[in-house]
C-alpha cells in the first residue's frame, strides 16, 4: 500500500522529500518575522523621543519588563497550540492559524501605537503558541517510515531557522534604523504573511500528512511506524501508574494563576503603576515576588510528591532532569541578555561608525555574508521549483515573490552603504552573528558529540555555561575603566557573541532530548512543560535583569554589569560539573 509519506519521498531535492524545504522556507520566513521583531522591540521603546527616527524613550527597566513577559510567554502558549492541534485542528491547520494571527500582530506594531504594540505582543504570543509546536510535528510525522533520516531533516530544518533569523534581523534592523521603525515591523509582517500564503498553497504536496486523523489514517500510522509499537511496549514494561490526583490538579491551577498573573503584573505595575499583587507586599519586598515565591514552593511541592510515587530507577532519573532544567534558568537568564542589555550596550557604548578603507572593509565583509548565503537558499529555491511547480505552482510562485523581495532589498542596502561617505553600523547587525556563528560551527560541533570524545550530559552543560560566561567576562574586561560617553571596540562585542554562540551549541543538543529519555511516559507532557517553563523563567529573568543595566552602570559601572553574568554562569557550570559523578548515578546508564 502506497501512502502519503512514500509519495512525498519520490520528489527529493538535496536527497530530501521536497515537502521538508517547504517546511524549511515557512519556518524561514516566521523567523525572519520573529527575530526581525525581535531585535528592533528594545531598541524602539528605550530610544530617544526626539531626532530624526524617534523612539518611545521608556527606561530600560520597563521595557525589560514588557519584553520578558512576551518571551515569558512564547514558551508557554505552544503547550496548548500543540493538545488544540492534536484535537481539533490538525498540525497543518494549526501552522496556518498561527501564521495569520502572527502577520496580524507584526502589521499591529507597525502602526506604533502603545494600544497596537501591546494588541500586536499579544497576538504574536497567541500566533506562536500554534506555530511553533505544530510544525516540527509535521516532520516527525513524514520521516516516520525513514527514521534513518530524520537527523539529517533536523539539521536541514534547523538552517531554515538561523537563515530566517540572520536575514530578519540583518533587514528589518536595517530598514527601522535608517528608514523608521514602522519600516521595519512593516516588513516583518510582510513576510510573515507570504510565508503564511507559501504554506497554505502546497496542502497538495501533503496529502493527509498533518491533517487532523482520522481513523483510517490512524491505522495506516501505527502498521507503518514499528518504533511506535516498540516505544508502547517500552513504556508498559517501566511506568508505575501514578494518576494524577485531585490535590496535583488544584497545584497545576494554582501555580498557573501565578505564573501568568506575574507575567502580566510585572510590566503592568511597572508602566501602567497597576499592581495585582500588592495586597501579598511583605515590608521592602513587591507583592508580586512573594506571589511568584509561593507559587514556586507550590510547584516543588507538586512536581516532588509525583516523583515520590515512581520505583527507584524512575525516581532518579526525573531528578536527574530537575537538576538539568535549574542549569538551564542560569544559562538563559545570561544568553538572552542579547535581546535586550547587549542591543543597548552595541547602540550606546560600541564604536559602530566606520571610515575610509575600515568602512570599505566592513562593506565588503558583510556583503558577502549577505549575497553568499542568499544565493545558496536561491538555488534551493530553484530546485524546489523544477520538482514541485506542477503540483504545488501558486506556492512556488509566493516564494518567487519574496526572494525577489529580498534580493531587492539587499541589493538597495549594499550599494546604500558602499556609497556613503562614512558608515554606521546598526545596533541590529550584531545580533546576526549568532545565526552566523552556529551555522558555520554547528557542523563541527555535530561531529564531535558523534565521536568518541562525546562529553557527558553535566559536561556540555558545564562547558556551555563556562564557555558563554567568558563571553561575558570579555565584555567586563573590555569595559573595564572607560568613562562615561567614550565608546568601546565592537571588537569585544563580536567575540563575546562568537563565545556565547559556542556555548549554546555546547548545551543545546542536551535539552529536549534528556526529556524523552529520562521521564516516563505519564510524566512526558508535565515535564515537557516543565522545560519550557524553566526556558521562559530563564527569558524573563534575563530581561528582568538586562533591564537593570542603567541602574547598576549610574551606580557601578558598565564592567560590574557584565562581571554579574561572567560569574553566575561560570560558578552555575563548576557546580554543574562537579556534580556530574552523581548525575551519571542517578540517570542509570542513560546517555
């Protein structure tokens, strides 16, 4: 019996069905979108109120706190988008309504109204809660007959991701910094809305593949997918039951309540002096964080009870994961300071302005990471058109459209720069280097955890902590003295990014990963929640803190904000490393 995945292997571009790269181009252009955003929202809000492209001019601890709550909660809604999808609409379903309402939040911001700003985070928050958990579904889902693959469709993927964000942050940035902001939450949602239609015009190329199943379809997965039958029995033979009772119900809500109302309060109380939680003030002390400490407590005592339950080899390796997720707070907590105190640190205390041959040099260098990676994706373009245009022709023309939108664009912005007489570098341009760094790095990075040499799960989380910590630690030497209104070398900022980009290649592949192999099948879609929870802490901590960074440079100095984030890293990762010996025990063989 022939069925919608073996159809969708007879078209290969790059030895690959050629359905992945339309996956790969919708996640591409949400990318963009999302970064292109991403990279401008802190820049805007905390710039000037007068000159020639006006901000908002809020203090950068509001717009810390506006901004942590949205990256707060981009790790929180897809927990729901994914059970909606599996219920009701389908993965494929769920991408194109999280797309629509994604380009109707950038489209809201573009307006730069703060009713619009916040109706537009709000929507984006919603859009990626059906977005993000739905398409690497669909993935999973076509490579369940060639698992041989998957990796390898991953790894393709991921470039999508990083493609999307360099170019997104590289134009939108652009385009706001030189043109207005408008410009570029205006081209954000462009492209958010043609990604939207590129996907929406190639269901054929699909078949039932990520459609709601029905239970035909769902025979024809389970007779097709041997792994699936081998995970049951799998999970038969090590689960305890252990129902959730109605005291863990109540937690899960009360916990929840909190979690959000924080979410919410923290900029609302900030910005708008409206405070839920003042009736909970405790002396000095915000109401909000004796909430936010009780409901921690609560969690604890949730999450520590259910593990209680479980036999011995089960118990230690969901504490084993509980030890992993606190890592995983510090190490966001510290990398996520690129979306917010590092953009201000670039735009207030680097030397960005470029003259002469330095000028001439810089234009060369990053004209060629534009062209070289564009043209790369064009002919992947090209050769998804040459297989697929009779199936899937209105797909592949949206596509056509918006390469020749960006090579329009690029084209505009590097003969703008070779033209001028003297050239500033945008805040937003730093930023790209991480997308730079990991792919040039990633596949090295592949190879070595492939080898014999393969670090144990403490030791990537050690080196990953250590390694980004000195990234920092470069940021508080190189700022180290310099008085107030002298600028420092981008030198220190483009080593400290390439640091932290190695350390997050070093941590990464540890993540999700530990969740399937260490947690038992009941336990799978708390614990997932889990993770993702202790990803969003770790966001909002880090804008929470990144906000800070007026304060602690009027009272310290800029050195001593960035020593804060050398040290907590750097000791997170020696502790993480010398607890390896009882990690290894409590994970019983698990790698």
């Amino acid at each position: 019996m022939t069925t919608d995945v073996d159809n969708l292997f007879k078209d290969k571009v790059l030895g690959h069905p050629a359905g992945l790269f339309v996956l790969f181009f919708t996640e591409m252009w949400e990318r963009f979108s999302f970064y292109g955003m991403r990279v401008l929202l802190v820049n805007f809000l905390t710039y000037a109120v007068v000159g020639a492209n006006p901000g908002w001019g809020w203090s950068a601890e509001n717009a810390g706190a506006l901004f942590g709550t949205y990256a707060m909660l981009l790790y929180i809604t897809p927990i729901l988008g994914g059970i909606i999808a599996d219920k009701l609409t389908g993965y494929r379903w769920a991408v194109i309504i999280g797309s629509i309402i994604m380009a109707l939040g950038h489209a809201s911001m573009a307006i730069e109204t703060e009713f619009f700003l916040y109706l537009g985070l709000g929507l984006l928050v919603v859009g990626t809660g059906f977005f993000k958990p739905n398409i690497t579904s669909i993935i999973s889902e076509m490579y369940k007959t060639h698992p041989e693959k998957k990796d390898g469709a991953y790894t393709i993927f991921y470039m999508g991701v990083n493609a999307g964000a360099f170019f997104g942050m590289m134009l939108c940035g652009y385009l706001a910094e030189k043109i207005g902001w408008s410009y570029g939450f205006g081209l954000a949602g462009i492209f958010m809305l043609l990604g939207t239609l590129q996907f929406s015009f190639s269901g054929n190329l699909f078949g039932k593949i990520g459609k709601k199943p029905t239970k035909e379809y769902e025979v024809e997965d389970v007779m097709d997918a041997d792994d699936h039958i081998a995970e049951l029995n799998e999970e038969a033979e090590t689960k305890k039951e252990n129902p959730f009772t109605l005291l863990d119900k109540i937690l899960i809500v009360v916990c929840a309540v909190i979690g959000l109302g924080y979410a919410i309060n923290d900029p609302m109380s900030k910005i708008a002096n409206l405070d839920m939680f003042s009736a909970f003030k405790m002396g000095d002390v915000e109401g909000q964080y004796v909430a936010v400490l009780i409901g921690l407590v609560l969690f604890l005592f949730l999450v520590i009870g259910r593990i209680l339950r479980y036999t011995a080899v089960v118990r230690d390796r969901m504490l084993a994961f509980i030890i992993f997720a606190f890592f995983t707070v510090f190490f966001w907590m510290s990398f996520e300071q690129g979306a917010s105190s590092l953009v201000l640190f670039a735009r207030d205390n680097v030397d960005r302005v470029l003259e002469g041959n330095s000028a001439l040099t810089f234009n060369v260098i990053n004209g060629l990471l534009t062209v070289i990676p564009l043209l790369i994706i064009t002919y992947v373009l090209y050769d998804l058109w040459k297989k697929t245009f009779k199936k899937i022709p209105y797909s592949n023309i949206v596509l056509v459209v918006c390469f020749l939108a960006m090579w329009s664009i690029v084209i505009w912005m590097l003969v703008r720069e070779f033209t001028a007489d003297v050239s500033e570098i945008t805040v937003s341009w730093f930023s790209i280097l991480n997308s730079f760094f990991i792919i040039v790095f990633a596949s090295l990075f592949s190879k070595w955890f492939e080898s014999k040499y393969n670090p144990s799960a403490a030791g990537k989380y050690a080196l990953g902590l250590i390694i980004m910590g000195g990234g920092f630690g470069l940021l508080a030497f190189g700022s180290y003295g310099v008085a107030e209104g002298v600028k420092v070398s981008m030198i220190w900022l483009i080593l400290a990014y390439l640091l932290h980009t190695l350390g997050e290649l070093c941590l990464s592949p540890v993540g999700l990963s530990y969740v399937s192999k260490l947690v038992p099948g009941r336990m799978i879609a708390l614990m997932f929640g889990m993770w993702y929870l202790a990803i969003a802490i770790g966001n909002k901590l880090a804008a929470v803190f990144g906000g800070q960074i007026e304060k602690i440079t009027q009272e310290y100095s800029l050195s001593t904000f960035f020593l804060i984030f050398t040290i907590v890293p750097i000791v997170s990762g020696l502790l993480i490393f010398g607890l390896n010996p009882v990690l290894k025990k409590l994970m019983h063989g698990v790698r």
